[in-house]
C-alpha cells in the first residue's frame, strides 16, 4: 500500500507541475502572438502605401530587429535572477529590486550604441549593396522607430518580474491592447486622419515607438500600483548603482542575447542565400518561414515558463522538482511541435494557400517549393521547439555560457555548412538551405538536452 501511495504522491506533482507550467505558459504563449502581430500589421498597412515602401520598411527592420533581438536577449536574463531569488526565499523584496534595476540600467546601457548605430541606417544598408533610394527611406523610418527600442527593453524587463511572480496576465492583457492602439495609431499616421498629414513610412516608425512607449507605461503602472507588485518599490532609488548586480546581469544575458542573435541571423542568411538560389525559391521561403514563425510562438512561451519553473525549483534547491520543471516544459513544447508537424506534412497545400492563389497558374512553381520546403519544416519544428525549451531549462539554472557555444557551431558551422554544401554544391536548391538548417537545430537541440541530463554530474543543479 505504500508503494501505491507513494507513486500516488509522484504523479500528483507531475499533474500540479503541468497545472502550473501551463497556467504560466499560454499567457506567455499569446503576448508573444500579439508581439508578431503588431509586426504583421505594420507590414500589411505598409503594403497598401506601395511595394517601394513595404521595401524601404522591410531592410529597415531588418535592422532594428537585429539590436532588438539582441537586447531583448540581455534583458531575459532578468527572469531566471528573479526566479532562483524567489526560490530561495519567496519574500524576498531587495534582492528582486535589485536585479530588475539593474536590468533597466542594462536596458539604458546597450539601448546607447544602437541608437548611434541605427542613426547611420542610410550608410549601413549602402555598405551592404542595398538600393541608396531605399536605404535613404529605409533610414528616415528607422531613425523614429528607433525611440521605441529602449521603452521596448523595459516593458521586457517588467514582463519577465511579473512572470516571475508567475502573474503573466498583465503583460498579455497590456500586449493585446498594444495590438489595437498599433493598429488605430498607425493606420492615422500612414494614411493621415484627424487632422495629421498622411506620413507614409515615417508615420509607421512613429507609431511603432509610439506604441513600444505605451507598452512600457502600461506595464509600470501596473507593477507600481497593483498590490501584488506594489510592495517590491521597483522604481525606488532608481539612479543607485549598483555594480556587483549590474556585472551579474551582464555575465548571464550577454550569452543569451549572443544565442538568440545567432539564431537570428542564421535564418537572415537564409533568405540571402534562397535569393542567390532564385526569385521563386525567396518567395516560397518567406511563406514557408511564415508559417513556422507562427507555430514557434508556442515553444517560445514554454521556454519563458520553463526558465521560471525551474529557477524557482533551482533557488529552492530541489532537484527533483528542478527535474519536474524542466521535463514537463519540454514534453509540453515538442508534443505541440509535434502537432504542427503533423499539420505541416499532410495539410502543406491548405497552408501555403493562405499565402498565395493557388488556382493561379503563375503560382504553381512557388507554391510546389513552398510544399517541398514544409515537407522539411516538419523535422524542423520539433527540432526548434527542443532547443528551444531545452535553452529556456538550462537559463532556469543560470547555464548560458556553454548554450552560446552550442548556438555558434551548431547554427553557423552545421546548420549553414550544410545548406551551403546541400543547396548549391549537391543542387538540391532550395530544400537543401532547408535541411541544413533542420540539422543546425538538430545539433543544437541534442546538444542543449544532454547538458540538461548531465546536470547533476556537471554540477549545474
């Protein structure tokens, strides 16, 4: 009988882990999908200012999002701090203070250069071969833009301090809103309206760090009002150094945002290297790209709850809980990749016809494409969301140094030296980029899982 009660008692805490990682995890999951949605948006009500705009704001925010991205990877950090903080004592107030202070002055820190480097778009993008008329719009749209990115750092930070607490609903209700003021505040830009001149691109830059603004001031007001977060004084003595934390900050983001820039790119090169390829094989990877952008938004949020469970686990220094966490995300995220995959390799027609006619004869070579490619992105799902929510369990141990080097060989020496070798060596084209980078992921994702299993040998846990 007491064996009974015993496994009884196990599985009860796996079903509460799962309680809990889900209730934590599809917040996180839908402000995610509301973030891609301000973006696609932004690219729709660009599209009917005309192809020469939609162009201009494409290399612009091409450029934007790769110093988003990064500092969005610096401000992560914040979350698994505050989490193994709360692990260890649940009431802790200072110590949270602290590190999302200095979280912000990180924000303040890295937002600087960017600016001094996004103020010189127009020179970057000429550097790069791009189009000068382009590059000249392209930088008018990036320079307002711009504004939003440091406000955009600090709602990131605020986010991760109430997931932390494991109370995302804030953050999502505040991104959902953003999604309709996005819509309401760029459309009267782009196309004027109450009394504003038509903008055009400039008025899509505006709005965007308009909105980037609001998000932050929602998210403050919130944590600076409501009871639950009211009591941490987050703003209190702001302008304190603070540099042992600062430093702390630093040596665990810096890796995250270099693993998250690298993922980033890889898939930039992508597109570079599908252009060299032809004009059919660009186009039937945007759509193809599209489609698994979206389904990663949910592996993406398992990840963000798995930091969370298992830092916690981590600061209360329970490793079968720290087992639980982590298993129960990562069985979460590759059992929904793998429903996507499933979608993607017998309904592949259905998807892509969401993107283009495909009754339209001059649409079959890039339809046929996207098909093949989709066919590939079945692999590449689960293996995305693996590493994906493998990182986030390691980032719940404060691990992300090693992870960075796994990303770098994995992304730009497999993933690239495959799809190089395969695409233009071997002539598979444009499924050979494909399956050069279902194999970089691949990597990464064994790579990131054994260092997860080993971590009681290697003393991470």
């Amino acid at each position: 009988m007491g064996g009974i009660a015993r496994e009884s008692a196990g599985t009860g805490l796996w079903r509460a882990e799962a309680r809990a990682t889900i209730a934590l995890a599809y917040p996180l999951v839908l402000t995610n999908i509301a973030q891609a949605l301000i973006h696609a948006t932004d690219v729709v009500m660009l599209g009917r200012v005309g192809a020469r705009a939609l162009a201009a704001g494409a290399l612009g925010v091409n450029l934007f999002n790769a110093c988003l991205i990064f500092g969005v990877g610096l401000m992560t950090a914040s979350a698994p701090m505050i989490a193994s903080e709360l692990g260890r004592r649940s009431h802790s107030v200072r110590d949270v203070r602290r590190t999302v202070r200095q979280s912000l002055w990180a924000a303040s820190a890295i937002a600087v250069p960017f600016w001094l480097l996004l103020w010189h778009a127009e020179e970057i993008l000429r550097l790069f071969g791009q189009d000068p008329g382009l590059s000249a719009e392209a930088a008018r749209f990036t320079r307002a833009m711009m504004w939003g990115l440091l406000p955009y750092f600090g709602y990131v930070v605020l986010r991760s301090f109430v997931a932390a607490l494991e109370r995302p609903g804030w953050a999502l209700a505040i991104g959902a809103g953003a999604v309709v003021m996005n819509a309401m505040v760029n459309y009267v830009l782009i196309f004027g309206g109450l009394g504003i001149p038509a903008l055009g691109l400039l008025g899509a830059g505006i709005g965007s760090a308009f909105t980037n603004v609001m998000m932050f001031i929602g998210m403050a007001v919130v944590v600076a009002r409501h009871r639950l977060f009211r009591r941490y004084h987050l703003f209190g003595n702001f302008w304190r150094a603070d540099w042992p934390r600062f430093a702390q900050v630093l040596r665990l983001g810096v890796p995250i945002a270099v693993t998250l820039a690298l993922e980033v790119t890889i898939f930039n090169a992508a597109v570079f290297l599908m252009g060299l390829i032809g004009t059919a094989e660009l186009a039937a990877h945007a759509i193809a790209i599209q489609i698994a952008s979206l389904a990663f938004m949910v592996p993406l949020g398992i990840s963000q709850a798995a930091t969370v469970r298992v830092g916690l686990a981590y600061g209360q220094g329970d490793r079968a809980a720290i087992g639980r966490a982590g298993w129960t995300s990562f069985t979460l995220g590759t059992g929904f990749m793998l429903f996507t995959a499933t979608l993607l390799l017998f309904w592949p027609r259905t998807l892509v016809g969401l993107f283009i006619d495909l009754n339209d004869p001059a649409n079959a070579h890039v339809a046929a494409l996207a098909v093949s490619f989709l066919a590939v992105a079945a692999l590449f799902q689960i293996v995305d969301g693996a590493q994906s929510v493998g990182a986030g369990m390691l980032r719940g141990l404060h691990d992300t140094t090693l992870p960075m080097v796994y990303a770098a060989v994995g992304y730009w020496v497999i993933g690239l030296g495959v799809g190089v070798l395969l695409g233009f060596h071997a002539g598979w084209g444009g499924v050979g980029i494909w399956v050069g980078l279902a194999s970089g992921l691949a990597v990464v994702s064994v790579l990131m899982v054994t260092r997860w299993m080993r971590r009681e040998r290697l003393g991470l846990a």
